[in-house]
C-alpha cells in the first residue's frame, strides 16, 4: 500500500510542482515538503531519523540512494549530482522507493488514517 | 431658627451597588467523573501541572483534555520536549477512543520543541512557545514534559531565571486566552517550595501504587483556584476509553432524601413476607447472613424473580458465580433469569477482576440501576465484593459499602444483600462487616442441630421503620426454592446457639426434613 500511496504523490507532485527542468525531482519535492510539518511535529531528529531509516530500506533496491546525504536540518544533499548522472528509469526506481519507505514508516507508526490525513494537509488537493 | 434639613441620600447606580463577579468558565474534561470531582469542569485560562510518575496517565488526561476542547478555530497546542516521541505517542494515543484522528493537524497540533531546549537558553524556549502560540491563538496549550525544560533550565541557569521563565510563560499563556497544563514527572516532596507549583492555579496529581497483585491508580487535586472541588483522593481506571474517575464521594452529592416508604415489597417466599409485616419497605437495604449452603443466594433470586414478576427491573452483582450458573440455579427452582435478560428487565453484573474499587463498583450498578430502571438490587455477596477489590480498597470497605448503599438507596432501590459467616454454636452473629448499621433490615439464616439432623432455621433479627415477626423459623429449599415448613418452634429453647435443648415431650415418630429434589 505504501508503495501505491507513493507512486500516486509522485505523480501528483511531478504535476503541481515546478516543471521538470528544474533540477529539484518530485521524491525530493514530496521529502521537503514533509520536512516542515513532519519536523514540527516530529522534532527535526526524529523526521532525519525517519528519513534515514527510508534511505537505508530503500537502498536495498535502489543503491544510488546511498549516495545521498541527510543535512542536519533534514533536508537531502546531493540529489541534483546524482540525478544528473541517472537514466530517468532509474531515477523514478529511487524516488518511488524512497518515499514509498518514508510513507511506509508512518503508516507502521501511526497507521494509515493519520499517514493520509497528514499527506492531505500538506496537499490537499492529492486523492489517492 | 435654622431647620435642620433631612440628609440627602445619593442614589447608587444599580451596577455599582452590586458589582457582577467575573464568572469563570469551565471546559470540559473529557474525562468521565472528573468534572463531577471538579463541581462542573476545568477552570478557563487556568494554568495547571499534571504531574506524577511514569505510568499513571497524564499525558492520556492531557490528550483527553484537548480532544474534548479543541476546534479548528480555538485549537490545541501539544508541545513535546524530550519526553517520549511525538511518533510514539500518536501510535499508542490513537488506540483510545477519544482520540479523533480528524481534529489532528487543525484542531488539535503537535509541535516538538526538544532542539530548542537543547540548543537555547530559556529565553530561547519562551520565545518559540510564544511565536506558536501567536501564530495559533490556542484555547490549550500543554508542555509535556516540562519536567524537562526545568532540569535544562537548573543545569545551566539561576533557581531565580528559572521562576522568572514559568511567570513570564505563565502571563503569555493567559493574556494569550490558553488554559494551560504543564506535565511533569514530580515526586510529592518536589510540591515544596517549587516556583512552578506556586504559580499553577490548578495542581492534579496522579499515583500508582502495586499492591500485592494488583494496581491502584489514584488522582488528587491538590490545588484549584478559583473554584472548589471534591477533595482527597478519588479512584482513577485506564481503560480503552482514556481515564475514568470515580468520586470519592461517588453517589452521594446531590442524593436525594429517601422518599417516604409505604409500599412493601414481597421478597417471593410467602410465609418470609408475613415475618416481615407484610414484605420489605421500598428503599430498604436488607441484609441476609448466613453460612455457606443456607440459601441465601436462592432467597435473592427469589427477591428478584418476584420483582420481574411484578413488572420491576432488577440487578444483580454477583462475584461468586458466573451470570449462566445463576441463572441456572435459579431455573432449577423453577425461577426464569434467561428471559428477562433478553428482555432487558433483568443485568446479572459479574464483577470479578480483583482489583476492583468500590467507587467503580457502584458506578456499573449505577450505571445498570439508570440503564434499566432498576427498582431491585441484589448484591450476592458482600464477601465476594470484598474480594474483589484490591487490597488497597480493602481497607475503605465499610466506609465505601456505606457510600454505596446510601447512593443506591436514595435512588429508591431496594437491596438485597448476602454476606457469609461462620455459624458459631455459642454466640449469633449477624456479619463480620460490623456493617449492620448499613442496613435497615437483617435476616439471619443459620444451622441447628436437631433430633440427629442439621437443620435451618430463620429469623428476622431487624425491621427499621415496622413491626416483624420475632419467631424462628425452620425452613427447607426444595425444588420450589426456600420453603418455611413450621410454624415457631415451642420444642425447643436455645435454637439461636445452634445446638437446642429439647423442652416439649417427644414426638411419637420424628419426620425427617424434606429433601431438594435433584
């Protein structure tokens, strides 16, 4: 489930955010957009560890996330070198995997209602 | 000759003369008996610390506090620092019913403040509760735990920086409109000369204690300004549904005096009704005490069954006995408990978790006498009950036993209660409670031995409020239940101490007592 909830805020945000030349993707995108309130609610510590635990799973299958650099503040570095040196396949392959474990983390800890509503506040016109 | 002129009286305006008082509003707790102990609810602006140690429900009093009061217009702020982490605290919350995943994020917000309180001075800590709170003009504000902000604040800055942090926090937070509620992890000897407990209006302190196997939870408002509440200490219960609270006073504020008692209500075996004048008074609490095998039970089932046959909703609280075996003994006496059951005339309560209180006992039959309008209670046994409880409730039986039988009582129920006891052969007692100023009536069943049988006997030792029958009375239970066979016995003296002597000439040939068919 988490991995179609991803795939449906990947698509969702690559067409309401920033058209695709910019160099920021969508999985980059949805992780900054969850920083915020995430990190509000969460403490920047514990929204970095989440976001850790999602790199370190999807790393598994994707091993150019590896590569990428959890700042302090919780926010990604490295994504845009990365990207640049990428096939779009698997480029899509990373970003769904990553916030397909992000999202999966959430829903392990708080379950699916609260991991939507929270989805829904930061994009409230997203239905699943 | 100068005339001396009457004093000229100053009309006061009305609304000088008699100034109108701030009225404090109350909000409600959300907690189930909490505004009961707090006469209405939570004082308005008020600014409060929960406090305890781990395990005894104060974060889930805090969440149960904001889901009852928060809207998206007036919201909530929850404010976590260094304690458990927010993640945690939404997977257990939410397990509760009063949590509503809907009011989260508009209603009801969640903010973490630990890397402020790691990385800043107190200064810094008040600054960012300020910039939240303006930026979201909360009707509540709660710092869990704030037992941590303070030992940041002692580690590095005066006791004095520390007081003037909690009256500068204090005086944003209730110009700002916000009733407030600090959490912290404080021991009773920390109330002493601590800043944060002199500035607080409201001090709610939770305890748990294990005794032996079971586990007491236990809530005291300390302090309250601005408005009275039940003091001492009142039961607290963790259950699904958040905290419950049971007054210490459960039942009897705002009792009613009993209403005047004319009518008499059968007990379903004749010949007792006629040893009581006629049956029990309404409202009466009875007491029938007697050895194990007397018929006590059966005697309450009778009580009940005649009340159903008479249209009168009943409740029985049994401890001793699962509701299927009751009903089964009673069918076995041609007594039917199933339908009425279905029928929602009739609620066999089995209370029997062991550690019980008193407080949440009374509140199932309370709340069971209001569900079905009862008019009937049978409380089978009082030793059962006891037994129930927790050791620590063990202690308060007699006192809480009182509370609970006035409460119900004054409801205008009719109880019927058993209690076990010993029957001793030199003396009668009546119940190991010294509990018999409870009652208005008693019936003491007991054994005696007689013509090389071990007979029972009954007598009704007291009637408050009407005359009764002062014979003994040999009974049997039979498949029809208790059935008295004779009248008074002149044979025999001394039948009371169990061991009578013979005074009537022998009878040519002795009957032997009917037995219960099997």
């Amino acid at each position: 489930m988490p991995k179609d909830f991803a795939r449906c805020l990947l698509v969702h945000v690559a067409a309401v955010s920033k058209p695709a030349s910019d160099d920021t993707s969508a999985a980059f995108h949805i992780c900054e957009e969850l920083r915020v309130p995430l990190g509000k609610m969460l403490g920047v510590e514990g929204f970095r560890s989440l976001l850790a635990r999602a790199q370190v799973l999807a790393s598994v299958d994707v091993p150019w996330l590896k590569a990428l650099v959890i700042e302090q503040d919780g926010s990604f570095a490295g994504m845009k070198e990365r990207r640049l040196r990428l096939d779009a396949r698997a480029t899509v392959d990373g970003e769904l995997a990553l916030v397909g474990h992000l999202l999966g983390l959430l829903v392990v800890f708080i379950g699916p209602a609260l991991t939507l509503r929270l989805l829904h506040e930061v994009w409230p016109d997203w239905t699943v | 000759m100068k005339t001396k002129k009457a004093p000229v009286r100053r009309k006061t305006p009305a609304k000088l003369a008699a100034p109108e008082k701030v009225k404090i509003r109350q909000l409600p707790t959300g907690v189930r008996g909490l505004d009961e102990i707090m006469h209405g609810g939570l004082p308005e602006f008020s600014f409060n610390i929960i406090a305890g140690a781990p395990g005894c429900g104060k974060t889930t009093l805090a969440h149960q506090i904001i889901f009852a009061n928060a809207t998206p217009q007036k919201p909530a702020i929850y404010f976590t620092v260094l304690g458990e982490p927010a993640i945690k605290m939404l997977r257990y919350q939410q397990q509760y019913s009063f949590f509503d995943p809907a009011k989260l994020g508009k209603a009801v917000r969640f903010i973490n403040l630990s890397h402020v309180v790691l990385e800043k001075d107190l200064g810094g800590v008040l600054e960012e509760i300020t910039r939240e709170v303006q930026a979201s003009n909360p009707s509540i504000v709660v710092v869990d735990s704030f037992r941590t902000v303070v030992r940041k604040a002692l580690g590095g800055e005066s006791e004095l920086a520390l007081q003037a942090f909690i009256q500068r926090l204090a005086l944003l937070l209730t110009s700002w409109e916000a009733t407030t509620f600090l959490i912290g992890e404080y021991t009773e000897g920390e109330a002493r000369d601590n800043p944060i407990f002199t500035v607080a209006d409201g001090l709610f302190w939770l305890t748990q204690n294990a005794e032996r196997n079971s586990v007491v939870r236990k809530l005291q408002l300390i302090k309250m300004r601005g408005q009275d509440a039940v003091p001492g200490l009142h039961t607290i219960r963790i259950t699904g549904d958040g905290l419950q609270a049971f007054s210490r006073t459960l039942g009897m504020v705002g009792r009613k005096a009993r209403p005047a008692r004319t009518r008499r209500l059968s007990t379903g075996v004749p010949e007792l009704d006629k040893m009581l004048g006629g049956g029990i008074l309404e409202g009466d609490s009875v007491l029938v005490s007697g050895p194990s095998g007397t018929g006590k039970s059966a005697l309450a089932t009778h009580f009940l069954a005649e009340g159903l046959r008479k249209g009168e909703a009943g409740i029985a609280a049994i401890f001793e006995e699962r509701p299927a075996g009751y009903a089964a003994r009673a069918r076995a006496f041609g007594l039917d408990l199933d339908k009425p059951q279905k029928n929602g005339m009739l609620e066999l309560l089995y209370l029997r978790p062991l550690d019980l209180s008193v407080d949440e006992t009374m509140q199932e039959i309370l709340d069971a006498v209001k569900r079905i309008k009862a008019k009937r209670l049978v409380i089978d046994s009082l030793v059962g009950f006891e037994m129930a409880l927790a050791p620590g409730f063990r202690e308060d039986f007699r006192e809480s036993l009182y509370r609970m039988i006035a409460a119900l009582t004054g409801a205008g129920v009719t109880i019927f209660t058993t209690v076990e006891i010993e029957d001793s052969f030199t003396q009668m007692q009546f119940s190991h409670y010294t509990i018999s100023f409870l009652t208005d009536d008693i019936i003491r069943l007991r054994y005696v031995e007689i013509d090389g049988q071990l007979r029972k006997i009954m007598v009704v030792i007291k009637m408050r409020g009407g005359n009764h029958s002062k014979d003994i009375r040999e009974y049997v239970i039979t498949d029809e239940g208790v059935v008295l066979i004779h009248p008074r016995q002149t044979e025999y003296t001394r039948l009371t101490t169990g061991l009578p002597e013979r005074i009537g000439q022998l009878p040519p040939e002795l009957a032997p007592e009917p037995k219960a068919k099997t």
